[in-house]
C-alpha cells in the first residue's frame, strides 16, 4: 500500500523537526512515518516507515545523503535512511526506553542519541561503520543536545545541568574518578569535562569559542 498524503504531525520536542540545508527539505514524524516536505514544491515528497514504533526524533546528516531516526516504544532503535531511495540502510539498537533526540555531527563521521525520562543514555555512534564507540549515563533528564560547529564536542542540557561531551577523548573502563562517567556494556565511556550549573549567555558562547580553537585535551572534572 502506498501513501499519498499524510495529514498531521507528532512532535514530542525541537529535535522531531530537522532541515537539510543543502536541498531545503524539512522532515517531520507522524506515528510511525517520517514525512520528508519540500517547501518550494508545498509537497511531501517521501515518507519513511517503521513497523511497529513511533518515531519520535530525527536528523539529516550534513551532505543531506541520509536521514537518522530515533523511535518511542518497545526495543527502540536508531534507523539510518537514503533520503533519495526512502530505503533503510543500517538499524543500531542500544536504548530501553525510548530516544528523545538524535544529532549528526557536522562532519558526518558520529551520530549522537539521547534515551528519554528512565535512560538517560548519551551513546556515540560512529558512521559508516555503524558501532556505539563509547556511551555515558546520567541521572538528570535531558531535554536537548546540540553539536559545535567544530564538531569537537557537543552539549546536552537538562534538569540541573550543561554537559559538555568529547567524542574523540573517551574514558578507560576502569577509571572511575568522575561520577558522571557510568560504563553500560562494557563500552568505553564518553568523556564529559564540564559541567556547569549557572550561567548567562555570554559566558556560555565565550566557553564554547575558546573550546573550538583549543587544541589541548581537556581535564575530566571530578566534581
């Protein structure tokens, strides 16, 4: 069966909702599809779509190639989509309990997933190879995570917190000097170096600037 026109949306946050800059397409969920719109033809031009979950967050990557999905259900997976195909490429399981917001780097080489309320998981995922390379676990909710333009690190913010995370400086497992780094699996665990609790805008872009022309490695804070 095919489709030819879905009416409405199911947004759950800011990261259901993703542009490809490069082509000017918007996608958004509806249950269990993801409508790929171009505005400049005011049509929905693909749709893409899971069997049995809704999907709750999406993420084009940087050259537009492809599309990542996270989903809300039972055994939730990530799914990597061919925008042009509208065909399922690789599916990378890894939360229990749903996925709140998923981020492609801007290079194009990780992809970034976050779990909802009761997961809290911030696992790292290497492309096109299509393995977590390192996870970390917290116990505040996360409501939003969003990549430098560098792509050095990212930032996640939530309950009580600003998190910055290294996807190139990953823990040992058997360091346990910061209580933000929890292994799951056996996996290395991602290196979160900043946490801040209070702070105003123009700290926050003076922080991130100097992070991005850093080349030095930064201390794992203890606090």
């Amino acid at each position: 069966m095919n489709l030819d026109l879905v009416l409405g949306l199911s947004c759950y946050n800011q990261s259901s909702v993703t542009t490809d800059k490069s082509k000017g397409l918007i996608a958004y969920p509806a249950s269990g599809v993801l409508v790929i719109f171009q505005p400049k033809l005011n049509a929905q031009i693909a749709y893409l779509r899971v069997r049995k979950n809704a999907i709750s967050c999406a993420s084009f990557s940087p050259d537009g190639q492809y599309i990542v999905t996270g989903e809300r259900g039972y055994r939730p997976v990530l799914r990597v989509w061919s925008v042009e195909d509208a065909v399922e490429l690789a599916s990378l399981p890894g939360h229990e309990f749903g996925i709140k917001a998923v981020l492609w780097a801007p290079r194009g080489d990780y992809i970034v997933s976050v779990g909802e309320e009761y997961d809290n998981e911030v696992n790292l995922w290497s492309w096109p190879a299509c393995h977590r390379r390192a996870t970390n676990k917290i116990k505040d909710c996360i409501h939003a995570v969003a990549y430098s333009e560098c792509s050095s690190f990212f930032v996640t913010v939530g309950v009580r917190h600003l998190k910055f995370w290294y996807p190139n400086h990953t823990l040992a497992a058997q360091d346990t000097s910061s209580k933000w780094c929890l292994c799951t699996g056996g996996l290395p665990r991602l290196a979160c170096s900043r946490t801040i609790y209070s702070w105003t805008c123009a700290a926050a872009t003076e922080c991130a600037t100097s992070l991005c022309t850093s080349s030095a490695r930064p201390a794992t804070s203890s606090s």
